[in-house]
C-alpha cells in the first residue's frame, strides 16, 4: 500500500522537485547576469563579486546616478583617469566594446563545443516535443548547464536579447532530468510531456515573476494537450519555482516582479483612443518582425552564414556593443531600461527623461501634476527615438543566432520605449490643452506616461507572439498594474487582431515551420470539405498498399517486403482477397522480431509466418515450423472510413496525437494515413486557398 | 466577398453583443439589488430610489456609520418613533423580517409561474449542456427575464445565496439569444457551445469584476472543450462586458471590482503556517458542505418537502430574517460583509471590530502598527464566530431552493468571517509576543488580519467548488491583492488536497450526479485495465446485436426490428455472415425516411431495402420496385476494434464528444458502445475501487 502511495505520490514529488530547481536556476542566473553586465561598465574595488547596485547599497550610498558612487569604479577609474574627459570615455568605451564581445564569444564557443541544442530560444522546439515528436537530447543534463551559463554570458554581453525563453528551456531540462529518476514518467513519454508543461509554466513564473501568467503560457503558447489535471500542477511549480525565487530574492527588493510599479491612478476612457493606436503599431512591427526575422534566417541557412556561427556572434556583438555605448538607453541592461520606462518619474529621478519643469513642494505626494517638459525631456525622446530604430533592428538580427536568445525582453523594451513615446508626447498635448480632457482639472494628473509604455510593450510583445490571455496577466503580474487591465487587453487585442490580418501565426510557429518540424497545431480549425480518401496513401490510381497477410508469408516475403519499403508500419489482413484489417506491425518491432526468431527459434527463409491466434496446421512434418508473431500486432489501430470528412480526420489526429489511423470501407482496408499526410494535405489545401486563415 | 466576411465576422459580432448585453443586466442588477437589500433597512425620503450610500452621499454626509445621515430615515423614523429604544427596534425588526419574506416570496413566485429553469444556480445545468446534452428552453428569453428579476429578490431578500452563478446562467441566455440571431450559430450546436463558454466567462467577470478570473473559470470549471480560438473570444466578451459594467459604475467607485483593498505591506513567511491552517480548514468545510447539501437536497427530493417549495423557501427566509437581524455582521448584505473583512481598519472606521488602542497621530499614514485590541473587537469577535455557525448553516439549506441561488459569495463570506477571526488572533498574538516574529519590529505592522480573510475565502470557496487557478486569479482581481498571490495559492493548493482527500468532485459535480444529468468529465483520467470488449454491448453472451444488412432486407423487416427494440442506431453490415460493417442509421432518420417511401413513393411492405450504391436488379418485373436508403446512413461512424484499451475509448468519447462507436474486429461488426455505456463502465468501476480516484 505504502508503495502505492508513493508511486501516485511521485508526480507530486517531481513537480516540487521541478520547481526548486528551477527557481534554484533562475535566482543563479539572474544574479550572475546581473552582475556580469555591470562589469562591462566597471567593477567595486572593495568586493568585486558585488553589482553596481549592491556595491553602492552596501555603502549606504542608495542614491545613485548615471555616475555610481564612490565605491563603484569605472574602468577609466581603475586605470586612473579619475578626471571625466575624453580619454576616460574612449577607455570606458573600449572596456565596454571589449567586454561585451569576449562574452559573446565564449557563449557561442561553449555552446558549439558542449551543446549544440543550448542555442536559440528553445520555444519552437519545446513546442514540437510536446506534440508528440522526438529530438533525443534536447533536455540533456548538459544541456542544462551549459545554457545556464551561455545564457549568463549572452544577457551580459549586451546582444538584444532576454532570458526568458531560455529559461522555460532550462526549466524543462530540469523537468525532464527529475522525470528521469521515477520509472513511471521515464517509461511513459505522455506523462512526461505533463512534467514538461508544467516545467515550461515554473520557467515563465520565475523568468518574469509571473506564476499564473506563467501557467497561462504553458497553456496558451506550448503545450499541446493541457488536460486539468496539468493545469493543477503547472499552478503547484509556478507556484514552487516561484517561492524560491522569492527567498533567493536576486533582484534586493522584496517584490517577486522585476518591474513593479508603485501608482495606480486612473485612466481615462478616451485614452482607449492613443492605446489602439499603439495596439495597431504594435501589431504592424510584429509583422514585420517575423517577415524580416524569417527572411534572414532563411538567408542565413542558405549562404555561407550557417558556416561561421561563431564569427556572425562576434560580428553581432561588437557591432552591437559600438552602437549601444553612446546612447545611455540602449547602455544599460534591458532589464533596466524597461523598469525605468514603465515607472513615473519621482523627485528623485534627475535623468532627461525626468526633467520637467516642476517644483516638488511636497515630496511625499504621491501624484505629481502634468507639468510642462524641458529641453531634456526633448533630448530624452531623440535618444528613445534612436534606441527605438537599433534595438528593433538589431533584434531581427540577433534571434536565432547560436547563443540561447529569448524574444521576451527585446519586444517589450521596443514597445516600452514607443509607448513612452507616445506617453510623453500625449502628456504634453494634455498640459497645453487640458481643456480637451476633463479629467485633468480633478487630479492635475492627464496622462501617465508609463502605463503608455505598458500598453506599448504589451502590444509588440502581442503582435510578435500572438499570445493573448496569458500576455495580459504576464504583464499585470510583472507590473503589479492591475488596475489596467482593460487597456492592456484592448492593445493586445487590436495587435493581434492587425497581426492575423498579414502572417497567420506567431514568431515560434513562423520558426517551426522554418525548421520543418512536425507540428499539428490543434488549436486551429480545418474547414475544407475533403474526405479521408483525399488524405490518405496509396492515392487513386497509384500502387497498392503494402500488406502482410495474416497466415500465409514466410520470413522471406517479408523481409522481402520490408527492405524494399521505407514505411514506418505495415497493416496485417486477414487475406489479400478479403482485406479484412487484422492489426498494424511498426517495422522496428517487426525487425527485431524476424531476427530473434532466426537466432533462437532457428526460424528459417522457408518458415511461414502468422499474424493469428490459431496455428496453421503443419502442412508436412518436414518443413520448417512456423513463427506466431501476433505478439508484436498492434491489434487496435485507429481506423476511420474513406467517407469520414478530412476535418474528423484532422480532429482525431490533433486532439488524439495519433502518428497512424487506417482507412477502411466496408470493413475492408482502404489505405493508411499519417501524421505527415494530414501535414501535407493541410499545407497543400491552405497554399491553395490562403484567404481561409483570415478572421480564424 | 462582403457576405462571406460578414460571415466570418458574425463570430465577433455575437461575441461583442453578448459581452455589451452581460454587463448591461449585470449593471441592473447590482443597482436593484443593492436597492432592495437596503430597503429593508429603511427609505431615502426625498429621493426613493436611492440606496442607502447614495441617498448619504447626495447630502455629502460621506461619513455615515451605522446609524445612517439624516436624509435616511429607518423605518421606526419613518413611521415616528425617531428615538432609539425598544419599540423601535422591534418595529425596524419586523420590517425587515417581512421585507425579506415577501421579497422571497415574490421570488419563487415569479420562478414557479414563468420559468422554472431560473431556479438554482445554473452551473451544473450549463456544464451538462457544454458537454453536449441538450434542454430545452434553459437558455430562453423568459428564462432569462425572470431569472434577472427573481435574482434581484433573492439577493435583497438576505438568503445566504449569492448572484455569481444566477449571472453566468443571465449571461449564457444572452448569448443562446444572439446566436439564435445568426444561421452560422443557431444550426449549428457546436459553434454555438462556444458562444455559450464565451458567455459564461462574461458572467464571472461582470460577477466579480474580474475578466481573466472569467476565462480561467470558463476553462477550468465550465467548458467542456476549450480550443484557443474560444479563449481569445472570451477574452474578448469579458472585456466587453467589463467595460460596459464599469462605464454603469454601479458600485459608484471608479473601481471595476467590489472588494478593492488599498494595502500591500508585506506578508513573512512563517505566516504560511496560519495561511496553510486556514487551506485545511476551508478543505474540511468544503466537504462537510458537500456532504450536508446533497444530503439534504436528497431529503428534499425524496420527502414532502418537494411538493412544497414555495412554503420552503418562505420558511427559510423567514428563519434566516429571523435570525440575521439581532446580529449586525449577518444583517448588513454579504457583500458589504465581506469588504468589511477584507479591509483593514482606519481611523475613519468606528465599528466594533476597529475598537483598537491606537492613537492616530497622522491621517495620512499608510500603514497603522499593530495595536493592543480594545474591548469592541473581543465583542466582534463573538459575533463574528456567531455569523460564521449562522451562514455556514444557513448556507447548507439554500443551495437547490427554488430561487436563483450563487454560492460564491456565501462561500466567501464564510471563509473571510474565519479568516478574519484567525487574523485578529494572529494579530494579537504578535502584539504580546513581538520577539517571535521578526518582520514586527522593522514597521511595527506584524499580521494584516484583512489578508487573512482573503485567504480564508479562497480556502473555503477551494473546498466547495475545487478551482485551482481561476479561482486565485478571480481573488486577486478581487481584491486588487496582487502581491499575495503566494499566500492564496498555497491556502487554495492545500484546501483541494484535503477537499479531494474526502470527496473526489466539486459541488457542481455532486449536483450533476444528483440530477443524473449525463456528464463525462473530460479532465478526469481512466486507469483501468480493461477493453473495449468489456464496454460494447452485446455482452458476452447476450443475444447478438441488431443489425441491417445491406440489400436484403423488406421495409416490412425494418418496420418490425425498429418497432420491436428501442435503439437509437442500428449498424448497417454487409451480410448477416460476414458482418464487415457498411455504416450506421439512426432511428429517427430511418422512421422519417421509411413513411416518406410509404407516401411518396409507393414503397410497399414487400419493397427491397438497400444500404447500397448498387442497386440490385429487378428479380422480376411484378415485385415491387426496391428503395435506396443509402442517403441516411452515416458512411463514417467511429469504430475501435475489441483489443482497444478502455482508456482509449474513454478518451475519443470524451475528446471528441463521440455518442456512438462500433467495434470491430478483423473487420467484422461486434458491438457497439454508446456514452451511456461507457459512463456505466466507469460508475461500476469506480464503485469497485473508490480509492483509484485519490491523488487525481
């Protein structure tokens, strides 16, 4: 009994497992990515395991600017040009250059050399498996550590690229090691694919903070059969990962969300207004986006790129780190940038963005009055304006090169920084003509320009994805902004909306299809008026199907048979008159089968071979003994008739993740389907009639 | 083009139009009932048709306690008595008391009269008929009219029931209305079931105030299939609806949800201790609830009682009137009770149960040190334990009246009165003990006994219903609570784990299996051993099943199987030998075509019937010429062979919402296995090995 309980216990225990190690994960690399991006910058001479952060707080020093605090040294500083000059800056500049690309290097290096499955996002592909497809190593234990330290490196160098993607990846490789130590998920890949949802939930719940936005994800963006009982357990390792995240607790404050914001004063309804713009806006560069991103990448496979992986990360990386340095948004981590986006600007805040012509009479107001800009607020918006154009356009670049690369964090600083765009150049419009708005005269408050930057990167985010529930609580968790749902749903609505119009799926399905993966999206409705007998092998007129008969083949004929043909299965029927459908032999099996009976059953070319309960008579005492291989027929295959309309078929397919289904008529076989004939006879159908897709 | 994207585009518009109507008459409704509840209280006398907070609120007499402004008379001021004494307190007792009775009165009245579907909550109806039952009428107009008006009466009536689960049935209604309005959705049942999930997810947002709690409780607890393309339209109408109820503002706070908090200190971790007492007590109250409710709703089905349900529900509103009036907790609506609890005390609060030894130097502070309780709160403490044993009780004998009855909010307030208790001791306890708790001495705040009640709502309201997700995610969209989403997840984590631990279904499905609608739950898993054999019909053994063959049969043949047995279909095979299955008819079909042969063409008792392309030749000239019914036979009926898994089977019934399947073998006809049959198979099951349902 009690082994019973621990072998139903086991699930439970893999998914607290999962989720410790996760948030274990994820608190190391986020400290580690921390600290490695302020290195590029400089160093705390005292403790140089400390970041920028930790260094100046450790020294009580918790108001520091651009410049750090004493403690913290610049590297010109180290070097001893304590003056800030022009030597000081071309030596920061190239510690910074420098920096940025030996990390980039060592990332792809350890990547070719240890793990080659460590690059990229790893979305796409955990997408695939857990449709049912195979990729053996994919959640390797090596590939756990080495991404986790690539991805470390990666984020530090400066590359446009975040780490969320990568974590749900590490998240899964860690699910499918735990999976490993319990024979009851080992053996069976379905089960497994239950750890690895609800790892790919604990790797958003501790990449962004977000548990429930978390499971969301794994519900809406990766997982492929998410019955309620997965549900429960996503929620459990969220919740898990979440938790330890929290006592790491990487980020110093006490708050689980990276970017939390402290106001929630109201919005107005005409707002909707500028907040659909950003959504239309937000739709359009996710278009544009996947069409540049899918263009390159199809560039790349087919030029000489795909040889130098480690030199186009080199490139990239200096390329990127020269443009980034001058600009002081696109200098510091993204992180960074998007948390000083998303926030209101305080008495404390003196960067441009902040200089406003205001006195603070009152430092603990909690609402600060529209005010008019001054000329920094202006210089703030031209070096918005071009961190906007680099970090969009050096993105489409960086996602899928071979270090890992999340897409999360580069579309919501794009959209960040467009919709705190639009949020200050609407705030002014307000302070010039607060006659327009009503609600101004109440407060003195009209716009806030940081729920312009949410609303911003909630619809690039959208229109790059196309994720809708689970991008609106992402974000309201990440921002702890709940009091805008309504504005955030309506971007991500319109984005989508816009986005669907031009490309009919998001970034990860554009890269699926790129690497020709095996992926039945069930989440899409098939609505042409074929039948099974248009989807099925052999077509009208073209050879027959491959059978074995049930009694009457010898081991000859079929290993005839077998090496002649590449299929994966064949069917068994009763007799090649009558076409009744026995079962389906898998060729692997049936191999082996043929060779241990030759080997122990000194089975020979002449013996006969039968697919059947009842032994054949022997026909004479001196031919050889006959083989019963029934033991390796799969006795109930799906079968379907040839009448049965093509979107059953598809259904039965998708919803079941059935590889192989038989089509009969009358109880006779007809022909045989596979996963890769649905394919084909959808992409055949939707190249035809393209218009279909629109308004699904 | 412009028809078939208006086509296409219906979706979007019924969507938008059920969202636009939901918070329409969700807006009505809380106006209505907020008025009637408070109209037992007493009369605004200028100006009647305002509740109480309004009527005080128009006189700018925001600060009204419990006594009221002086624009609100209580019914003793309106009939003289303006002293408070005795005589008036009796007299405002018996308004209140027949007030609520005839307010409950009226109820059942109006649901006896015009649509007895408007009774109960709806729920487990709408969750029989999403997984594709059909009754007729729940949805219609009338149903939908009365249930709107019978629901404003109950709610201001002071029935411990609530208006969440009457809303979702309102909201569905609104959507079967417009779908009907459509061809594309009122011929087809499928589609229209999608419209219905979308509609219920509107009804929990406009309930709450929480539009992603409305998806997930739509995904989680209602719909039965739930593809991704359903989400994102509920998502749509929950933003729809939203945006409508906010834009009514029935609560007259600019904010969407009821129960809106405005603290977030900080929560420590060894609060999870308490949080975690409080998930195991929900859980145990879940299932003493359960167990109680069907027990006496059983009682109620076999007794008197039944006959009897207008006297019931009087009695019971009469008892509860009686009752809930002498104590002010149970007095004032559940609604306000629950804000109550949910809310720390400020200095503006003068109830009992803020009666603490504090002085409040500064207004303005945001957070108030934990203070030494006053003598009041010892007072509200015993009243609260008393309102706690009163609601619970009353509770057990509400659910299933013959009003519309929610259960949500009965739930809630149950668990936020214990939750709130365990709070306030909690709190004292850290007050006279600060050295244990290390978090006390950093702002002098150690326990926030309103968090404690939001906890131990999600704890009881877990145990009842078993949400996982949408119920934490609807919490904190409640109360605005987004930093304790942790402490809310484990409450409701552990709450299920003892819930499931005792009985293995929600409320929802106990009152399903009471009614013995026919439900299969997808979500659940099937872990037997046994076969498809084992489910068909025939038995082993029995009589073999009725069949047609394909072209030997009279009409007079058919005539006499169809009347001699009550099967719904009838398998068509080849012969009577070799049983090699052609398609199956259903009975109703058949009877139709049979009398049209007879009337229209001549068809006589002696007439050949044939399943088949081919007709056969005349035999000779003098019979009568043969009928081809081939047009109703159903060429692609689902088949399994007898070797499948009964897993299996459970499976493709329950994911794609299969009534009938054949079984085959070597491609003969064996049996058949219908939902009934496999709903049996795992009933008797399961009575077998109850314990197999643990750690689902």
């Amino acid at each position: 009994l009690i082994y019973s309980y621990l072998y139903r216990g086991a699930g439970w225990l893999v998914i607290s497992l999962v989720g410790l190690a996760t948030g274990f994960c994820a608190g190391i690399i986020d400290i580690g990515a921390s600290w490695m991006s302020d290195i590029k910058l400089g160093i705390c001479v005292n403790a140089f395991w400390l970041n920028q952060e930790e260094c100046c707080w450790v020294q009580n020093n918790t108001a520091f600017g651009e410049e750090g605090c004493s403690e913290w040294y610049t590297w010109s500083e180290v070097f001893g040009h304590s003056t800030i000059d022009a030597g000081s800056y071309i030596l920061n500049y190239i510690f910074f250059v420098m920096l940025s690309v030996i990390m980039a290097f060592l990332a792809v290096i350890f990547v070719r050399a240890f793990a080659p499955y460590a690059c990229g996002s790893g979305i796409p592909e955990i997408k695939t498996i857990l449709s049912g497809f195979i990729i053996r190593g994919y959640f390797g234990a090596w590939t756990l550590v080495i991404k986790s330290i690539t991805m470390v490196l990666a984020v530090a160098s400066g590359l446009s690229l975040g780490k969320e993607g990568p974590l749900v990846h590490v998240a899964c490789c860690c699910g499918n090691l735990f999976a490993y130590l319990f024979p009851k998920y080992h053996q069976n890949e379905a089960k497994k694919r239950e750890i690895l949802s609800a790892a790919s939930a604990a790797g958003v719940s501790v990449a962004f903070g977000a548990p429930i936005g978390g499971v969301l994800f794994s519900l809406e963006e990766v997982s492929y059969y998410f019955p309620l009982k997965t549900l429960w357990r996503s929620f459990f390792c969220a919740l898990v990962a979440a938790s330890v995240l929290r006592w790491i607790n990487p980020f110093g404050t006490d708050h689980l969300v990276m970017f939390y914001v402290e106001y929630n004063t109201p919005w107005s309804f005409y707002e909707l207004v500028p907040f659909s713009v950003l959504g239309i806006l937000g739709g359009l560069y996710g278009v544009l986006f996947i069409k540049l991103n899918l263009w390159w990448c199809n560039y790349r496979k087919s030029s000489n790129l795909k040889r130098h992986p480690v030199l186009e990360v080199v490139v990239l990386a200096l390329i990127t780190a020269i443009i980034s340095y001058p600009n002081p948004y696109t200098r510091q981590s993204s992180s960074r940038l998007i948390a000083t986006l998303f926030k209101e600007c305080g008495p404390e805040d003196d960067i441009d963005l902040c200089d406003y012509k205001r006195n603070f009479t009152r430092v603990d107001q909690s609402i600060y009055p529209t005010a008019e800009a001054g000329p920094g607020v202006t210089n703030a918006l031209w070096q918005l304006s071009l961190a906007l154009v680099v970090k969009a356009a050096l993105t489409v670049f960086t996602f899928g090169i071979k270090v890992p690369a999340g897409l999360f964090i580069p579309s919501i600083a794009v959209g960040a920084i467009a919709g705190r765009i639009a949020g200050v150049v609407m705030e002014q419009v307000a302070f010039n003509n607060p006659s327009w708005f009503d609600s101004c005269s109440a407060t003195g408050k009209c716009v806030t320009a940081g729920l312009y930057a949410m609303v911003g990167a909630a619809a690039c985010l959208g229109g790059v994805t196309r994720m809708t529930v689970s991008l609106v609580v992402i974000m309201f968790e990440l921002t702890g902004g709940l009091v805008y749902i309504v504005p955030l749903m309506v971007a991500v609505v319109i984005s989508k909306w816009v986005g669907d119009a031009f490309t009919k799926g998001g970034i990860y399905d554009g890269h699926i299809e790129l690497n020709d993966y095996p992926y039945l999206d069930s989440k899409r409705e098939f609505i042409h008026n074929t039948l099974a007998a248009d989807v099925m092998r052999p077509r009208r007129g073209s050879p027959e199907l491959t059978t074995f008969t049930q009694d009457n083949m010898t081991v000859e004929d079929i290993e005839m048979l077998v090496s002649e043909t590449t299929f994966n299965a064949f069917p068994v029927v009763v007799s090649k008159e009558s076409k009744r459908l026995v079962g389906l032999v898998y060729r692997k099996e049936l191999v082996q089968a043929l060779k241990k009976s030759r080997n122990k059953y000194n089975a020979v070319s002449q013996s006969k071979v039968c697919f059947t309960n009842e032994m054949p008579l022997h026909p004479s005492p001196d031919s050889p003994s006959p083989i019963n291989l029934l033991y390796i027929v799969d006795q109930s295959p799906f079968q379907v008739t040839d009448q049965t309309p093509a979107n059953t078929v598809v259904e039965i397919f998708s919803k079941l993740g059935l590889r192989t289904c038989l089509v009969t008529q009358n109880g006779t076989l007809h022909g045989i389907i596979t996963k890769k004939d649905v394919l084909g006879h959808i992409g055949a159908l939707e190249s035809i009639h393209p218009e279909s897709m629109l308004f699904q």
